[in-house]
C-alpha cells in the first residue's frame, strides 16, 4: 500500500482551523464599506505591539517593504554601508540596495546560521551606518555582543523577524532590540496572512511617525505630502484575518517546537541538526538540517513520498541580480550552508504521526 504524501507545506490545511472565523470576518469587513487603513489595521496594530512588548506596530504591504521602509527613515547618505549576513534571503539585501546603500555581507555562524557577531567588528569602516540582523529560520540571533557593536560605533539596528513571530532572546522577542523590527507576514509564515503583509515595531515615537508617513504616500493629511513616500499599507481584509491567528500564535509556535523535539531527538547524528540553547526559545519557522548529499537526500525523501524544500540554494553573492556587486568577494560559510541545507515538513498541520515516518525513512538513508 502507498504511503500518503507528506507535503513540506499545504496553505489549505494550514489555514482549516481558522476557516470559519476568516468567513465571518470577511463579510465583517466587506459590509463596513472600509477596505485601506481602517479599524481591522489599528486593531491589529496595536493587537501585535502588545503581544511583543512593543510601543508601536506600524502595518505594511509586505516584509521587503518592512526592511526597506525602516531604512529609508533614517535617510542615510548615498551609498553608506549596511551590514547584513551573507546566507539571507535577497530581499534583506534588496532593501538596502533600494534605499542607494551599499550592502556588505558578514558570514554566519555555522551552528546557527545567523550572523557572526565576532566577524561583524572587522566589517565596519566610518561609511557603515547600519546593522540588519536576520533571526533566520526562527531562532534570534546572538543579541548581547551585536547591541554592544552598535552602541560602540553608534550603528542604527534593523532586525529582520521575517521567520522570528515569537522567538526570544533571554526572554526578549525579537523584533524588540533595535530601532526597528520589520516581519513579514507571508502565507507560510507561522504567523502568516492569506496574502503579502508585513510590519514594523519601534518603541520611538518620532519613528514610527516617520512610517506613518512613508508608507502613506509621504503623507500625514491627505492630499498633503511631507516627504518622498511609498504606498505601503497593510490590507484590512489581511488585517482582519492576522488578529484572528495572533491569538493561536504561541499555540502554532509550541506545536513547532514539539516536532521539532521529535527531529532533534530521534534522527541519527549523521544529519547536521539545529542547535539549542536555553538562552532561546526558537520557533522553528524552518526545520533545517545539513548534509553532505543534500540533493541526494531529498531526490530519497521524495521517491519515499515525503516533499522537503532548500532555504535557500543560491546564495546572495551568486544572485544574478547582484552580478558586479557582490560576485567578487568570497563567502565560504554560506556556500557551505547553502550547499548542504535542507529544510523538512514542520507546519501547523502536520502530526507528530507525519514527522515520526520522516525520521524513520531518514534514518534508513
């Protein structure tokens, strides 16, 4: 008899539980009559700066607006350097290229997949301004020795909480250190909306006015431009729906954490599993283990019904999109991360029942 298909994501199952309340809710807000910048975004807002500890939630259209609106905010000199790590997915780097800065790439720690907080110092010249951190797969970065680069060399700090909705760092979430906190909302997200979504936290009241402003066309009364802006507004049909799986977040986020247990307890040591600390309460957005014969072992995975994904399989440097500006510098870390990294099924649907047959048709491999 063949074994049912375990998808590594299916938005529909995803999404059961929360099916029926998203049906009322949308014929909640299509009856108001109010569909931009309306009671379901301010509810949200506010909803998701309180569950982070935050002061202000500034609602977006997507994360890469997030990190590109926090950026733009400070208004930084042409072609000033931002510090991001090397293995991130390109719309980090995008941002920065976005706002006519000049990205320099840090190589990660190769138990954590983060930035190397110990290799950032040797990449700051008086043209850095910046520091974007990316809380990768859901674990927080190593935030003590970043917080006091920044403060040394008086760095502005954007944490990229892309793959981080809840994770902390000796009980702070991230999205809480720096300056800004840019998410992204996207639909596999574990906090995730039925579409693109995003949102900044800061705890400055000047800045978040200066969101406010940008992603509203640069303007704060209508019709009345203050500034170059952007039309960057969280939808409120997305709204709507985010509030309503805000409040099964840590629910979504222990179920996670308990398949997670189940792969760092049960498959052998010949794969490369995440790290633990309990300085860090991961969210495990991403489950992803290392391998030396990763292709081989997800073509095995695959004619064994079981569907796995690669976060990511090319790194920045190597984009095409970024030909002449990165391609000259080498990147050993991430090329070995990028080469090896395999990402397994770990969604709110699946059962402990689905990760228990991954572990065993991987330990035969």
């Amino acid at each position: 008899m063949k074994n049912t298909t375990i998808d590594y994501e299916n938005l529909q199952k995803l999404n059961a539980p929360f099916f029926e309340e998203y049906t009322k809710k949308f014929e909640t807000v299509l009856k108001s009559g109010w569909y931009i910048l309306g009671q379901s975004v301010k509810s949200f807002e506010e909803e998701f700066a309180e569950y982070n500890n935050a002061k202000h939630c500034v609602g977006l259209a997507s994360g890469l607006d997030a990190i590109t609106l926090s950026l733009a905010a400070f208004n930084f000199e042409k072609n000033s350097e931002v510090i991001v790590p090397s293995n991130t997915y390109i719309a980090t780097i995008l941002s920065v290229l976005q706002n006519n800065l000049k990205p320099v790439l840090v190589e990660p720690n190769i138990s954590t997949y983060n930035i190397d907080p110990y290799k950032i110092e040797a990449a700051i010249t008086p043209k850095t301004k910046a520091i974007v951190v990316v809380h990768l797969y859901g674990k927080s970065c190593d935030m003590d020795p970043i917080l006091a680069l920044c403060k040394k060399y008086n760095l502005k700090l954007i944490e990229d909480c892309a793959q981080s909705h809840g994770a902390t760092y000796k009980s702070i979430k991230t999205g809480t250190f720096g300056e800004f906190g840019a998410f992204s909302f996207y639909p596999t997200k574990n906090l995730g909306a039925l579409g693109d979504a995003g949102a900044i936290l800061c705890n400055d009241n000047d800045l978040e006015k200066k969101i406010r402003r940008l992603r509203n066309y640069g303007s704060d009364v209508k019709y009345y431009n203050e500034v170059v802006g952007y039309n960057s507004r969280l939808d409120e049909l997305q709204a709507a729906f985010l509030s309503i799986k805000l409040k099964k977040l840590d629910e979504i986020n222990t179920h996670k954490r308990n398949l997670a247990s189940i792969y760092l307890n049960e498959l052998k040591s010949d794969f490369i599993k995440p790290v633990v600390h309990t300085d860090y309460v991961d969210v495990y957005h991403i489950f992803n283990i290392r391998h030396q014969k990763r292709d081989e072992l997800k073509e095995y995975l695959l004619k064994n019904d079981i569907k796995t994904e690669v976060h990511y399989p090319v790194s920045p440097s190597k984009q095409k999109a970024l030909q002449g500006l990165l391609d000259q510098y080498e990147f050993p870390i991430s090329e070995e991360v990028h080469r090896t990294t395999l990402s397994l099924p770990i969604s709110y649907f699946h059962t402990e029942e689905n990760v228990n047959r991954v572990v065993e048709v991987m330990n035969k491999f």
